[in-house]
C-alpha cells in the first residue's frame, strides 16, 4: 500500500539553521531563505529537528517543527512561526492516477 495522501517534509536540523545565519547574519530564516541558499528544494514543505544547538535569536518560519527544536529556538531567545500548508487544512491532493488506490 502506498498513501497517495503522504506529506514528504525536507528536514534542517539547528545546527544547519545556525551556520547559515552566522555566516550570512540573519535575523529570520524562512523556506526561501534556505531554498535562495542552496540547502532546500524549490516548493518544498520544511520541518526544523532538533539535531545540534542554536545560540542567536533568529526568528525562524517553517511548515513543521519538532518539538525539541522549538524548544531550543526558543531558549536562545528566538520565535517559531507555523506557515500554512499549501493545500489548506486537511489532506494534500492525491498523487497519480484514477487507479491509483484500488
């Protein structure tokens, strides 16, 4: 059986969130920020876990986020804001065709 209703995240860990805002010294960190810096897909739905520390306060935006990576970003001072899935509440569009799931 394969969900044709699966949400595939691209994960970024901490520890990747702060080497790019260190070395480009950013106060926000968005998917298009990642994406215009070679790290993510174009389109692609970001999930932060929570792999390595982060010591700035960075404000970052993402689709999902672990709950030990908020937690980090939050103790280092920073904010964590859930963008909205681009296919509204509920489940993505089915994937393949009308025989896809029979």
């Amino acid at each position: 059986f394969n969900n044709p209703f699966r949400i595939e995240y691209q994960g970024v860990n901490l520890d990747t969130l702060e080497a790019v805002a260190a070395q480009y010294e950013l106060t926000e960190v968005s998917p298009a920020t990642l994406h215009s810096h070679g790290l993510t897909h174009k389109g692609a739905l970001i999930k932060v876990l929570g792999r390595g520390e982060i010591s700035r306060a960075v404000t970052v935006k993402a689709h999902a986020f672990s709950r030990s990576a908020e937690a980090a970003i939050t103790a280092a001072g920073g904010t964590v804001e859930t963008l909205p899935m681009p296919f509204g509440h509920g489940r993505p569009p089915a994937k393949g065709n009308q025989f896809t799931n029979r």
